[in-house]
C-alpha cells in the first residue's frame, strides 16, 4: 500500500504484507486528501501501480474496540482515548476473521463504554464488522442511548423482518427510521 498527499503521487510505502486484500485502514493519516495506490510482489519484482483512490482523512479516531484480547472481561480501546468497553456475562472469546473475536449470546450478551464518553461527539460515524447468524426480531447491532426517551440503534430485523435504524432525542417524537429492504433467511440446499 503506498500513499501520497499530491494527486499522481510520490508514493511513499505505507504497508506491506497486507493479508486482507479488499481493506485497509491508514491509522496514520492526517486531515486532507490522500492519494493510495496498491502494487504486488511477484516472483518477477513489483508489478504496476493500480488506479489511484482519494481519501480525506478528518479527526482522529474517537474510539476503536477490536474486540480481538481473546480472554478477558474488557474491550481495549486502540485509540488511547481510555473508552474501553466492559463486556457482559453474555460475551465470550472465540476465533474471529483475524486473531479472536467476541461472540455475543443473542439474549443477555452486551457492551458497555464508559459513562459520558460520548458527549465530546458531534458529527459521527460508526462502523463496525459484525457476523449476525440470530434469527430473532429486535437483536441490536449497536444501542447507544439514556433508554427510551433518547437512543439510537441499528437492528438486523425489527418486527417485520427488516434493517431497521432509528433514532430519537425526545421519547420517540420526532423518530427517524430508516429501513431496509426485507431479507428472509434462507438455506441453499446441495442439489
């Protein structure tokens, strides 16, 4: 992985050894544009660099919880911001996409982050990385809120089968939903 502040480069080297091809997270990257291409080591040296992509690189990270300690009743946070999470009875440690991840019961499993560590965010978003294999309605991918007057969450299937999101700062007036399309589970049967 190379990068560049300037459009057409120079690049400079940033990663190599990248063992997930489709992605990739500059940690180091500043405010602004940065330019990223990607070349390979073959057995005949450095094949040509790829098409260039553009990334704007804002603020820092406010959190980041790799679930990945693999033992433990805690998920560090990388950032250094002291927003580590404390798991629940309902998490376990299992193999995960790379190195361990967290599994969560379905029922009772949960994190929580520290009190108030929130409040410092405005304009946010939140990704995460999940693999869902609950079948029941209402399960929450993420639930941040003081209960039922203000909350914001993302569930896999609400009620009627949907991705569902809402979020609501006076007790459900003035909700906003998104919902997605409804997907029905089903298994491919070998022929």
């Amino acid at each position: 992985m190379k990068q560049s502040s300037t459009r057409g480069g120079p690049y400079a080297t940033i990663a190599s050894g990248i063992v997930e091809p489709r992605t990739f997270t500059d940690h180091s990257a500043s405010a602004g544009a940065h330019y990223y291409v990607v070349t390979a080591e073959t057995p005949s040296g450095e094949t040509e660099i790829s098409n260039e992509a553009r990334a704007y690189g804002a603020t820092e990270l406010h959190t980041l919880l790799t679930f990945d300690a693999g033992s433990g009743t805690t998920a560090a946070d990388d950032t250094g911001n002291a927003h580590t999470g404390a798991l629940s009875a309902g998490v376990t440690w299992q193999a995960g996409k790379k190195g361990s991840s967290a599994a969560f019961d379905g029922t009772s499993g949960y994190v929580s982050l520290p009190k108030d560590s929130l409040l410092d965010l405005a304009d946010f978003t939140i990704v995460t990385w999940v693999y869902w294999t609950g079948t029941a309605a209402n399960q929450r991918i993420f639930d941040f809120g003081t209960g039922l007057g203000e909350y914001m969450f993302l569930t896999p299937r609400d009620g009627a089968g949907h991705l569902r999101f809402a979020v609501t700062t006076n007790l459900g007036v003035g909700l906003e939903v998104v919902l997605g399309a409804r997907k029905d589970r089903t298994e491919l049967q070998p022929r």
